[in-house]
C-alpha cells in the first residue's frame, strides 16, 4: 500500500473475539492456578553420581598431573620446512642465473641477422634514413673511401647477374 492512501482506511483488517481483552486476564490467572504437568513429576530425569562433586577436583588434578602428553601437532613440521625450503632455492636459483643480465649489444649482431631483418620487415629507405641524422650522413665519408678492385670485382661476379646488367 502506499502511504498516500492509509489516511483511508477504516478497518485495521484484524479482528479479536468480543470482550476478548476483559476476560484474558482472568484465563491468565486460572491457568497459573491450576496444577500444571510439571508439578505431578517427581524426579527430573537426570542423576548425579554418588560423592561427585566431592572427587570432582581429585579427579581434574589427576588428569592434568598425569604423564599422558597431549598430541601435538608442530608448526614447523619436515613436510612444510622442505617445501619452504624448495621454494626459496628455486627462488634463488632463479635470480642467480644469468637471464636478467643478458643484454644485447651490436657487438654480438651478426650482419645476416641484420639483412634478415631488414628483407623481412620490408622497411623503406626513407623510414631508414629518418634513423640517421645529419652528421652521420656526409657525402665526404662516401667519396673518400677507397673502395678495392679486388672487392669490387668479387662482389658483381658473386652478387650481380651479367646478364641484366648487359641488357641494361
């Protein structure tokens, strides 16, 4: 219901027996009155021992004064400390080895692996000369290297067709 609309009501939608609330506590009163089930039972149902708590506190001292040990089950048990222990080594193995150091430098860099690279990749001249700046590029260090016959000559013979260059 919303609220709008209880202003509206006129039942509470309970209803309780005629002079109910007149004669209830009389009904209360006769019923504390009258001889209930539990007045009629003799015995409770439940039994003490004879003399127990007499020898309740001999009893308790001598269970915990006995030589019986507890079972106990230790932190630090073999199973856990070879699994930490495994752990750890493989933790420090992993950091002794030589992964993280290695570091490559153009020293190492094979000149195929950078052909490879270049033919795969299909760069462009322009994006590598965008690599080289200005200083690195001179036209006297392309003029003035000597350049063999010898190297030259074993160079077209190994690497160029004749025949294309004839027809050329």
């Amino acid at each position: 219901m919303k609220n709008k609309e209880l202003h509206n009501l006129k039942s509470a939608g309970f209803k309780t027996p005629d002079d109910y609330f007149d004669s209830v506590e009389e009904k209360i009163f006769s019923k504390l009155n009258t001889e209930s089930v539990l007045d009629s039972v003799n015995t409770p149902g439940f039994k003490v021992p004879d003399n127990y708590f007499e020898s309740l506190n001999e009893r308790v001292l001598n269970k915990a004064l006995s030589e019986e040990k507890p079972k106990v089950i230790p932190l630090f048990s073999k199973t856990n400390i070879i699994y930490v222990s495994s752990i750890a080594a493989a933790i420090l193995l992993l950091f002794n080895l030589s992964i993280f150091d290695s570091k490559p430098t153009f020293d190492n860099l094979d000149i195929e692996t950078v052909e490879n690279y270049l033919e795969d990749e299909s760069i462009s001249t322009y994006e590598i000369a965008a690599l080289f700046s200005d200083k690195q590029i001179d036209e006297d260090t392309f003029i003035d290297y000597n350049f063999n016959e010898d190297n030259i000559e074993e160079y077209l013979l190994n690497n160029v067709d004749i025949e294309t260059l004839i027809l050329d």
